[in-house]
C-alpha cells in the first residue's frame, strides 16, 4: 500500500498545500498589533529612562556643588568664622 505525502500531511491535522499560500488579513492585523503594543512599552521605558538620566545628572551637579562649599568653608580659618 503507497501512501502520498499529501495523504499523510492530511492525518496529522495539516490542510492542503495550496491553502496556505500566504498570511491572511487577520494575521497580519494581529501581528501588528502585537508589535505595536511592544513598541508602545519599549517607548515607555526609554521615556523613564531619560527622566532618572535627568534627575541622576541634577543631583549630581548638586552634590559637586556642595562639596565644593565645604571645601571653601574648610579653609576658612576657625578664629575668623567666631565672632
């Protein structure tokens, strides 16, 4: 008994060749979907991303600032900060 490829693809579930020739519309659409809703959240999180960035570089600025304020002030002589 010869069985064809055709037969055996159909007792595993499988359609015809020629009915799968291409995407249909739906899965398009939801593969679209699906990648926008990706790139809506990668969007997100470069968006917090550069919020910390900014608020990493002002505190930054800040501590230099007062270091450098203690440092002056550290070489202030001490009979002159008493009044």
């Amino acid at each position: 008994m010869l069985v064809s490829f055709r037969t055996i693809f159909r007792w595993f579930g499988g359609r015809s060749i020629r009915s799968e020739a291409g995407f249909t519309l739906i899965e398009t659409l939801t593969a679209m979907v699906i990648l926008l809703v990706g790139l809506v959240g990668l969007l997100g999180l470069i968006d917090i991303s550069v919020k910390a960035s900014a608020s990493t570089r002002a505190r930054e600025g800040a501590t230099s600032l007062a270091r450098e304020i203690i440092e002056d002030a550290r070489t202030i002589p001490y009979a002159q900060v008493i009044p």
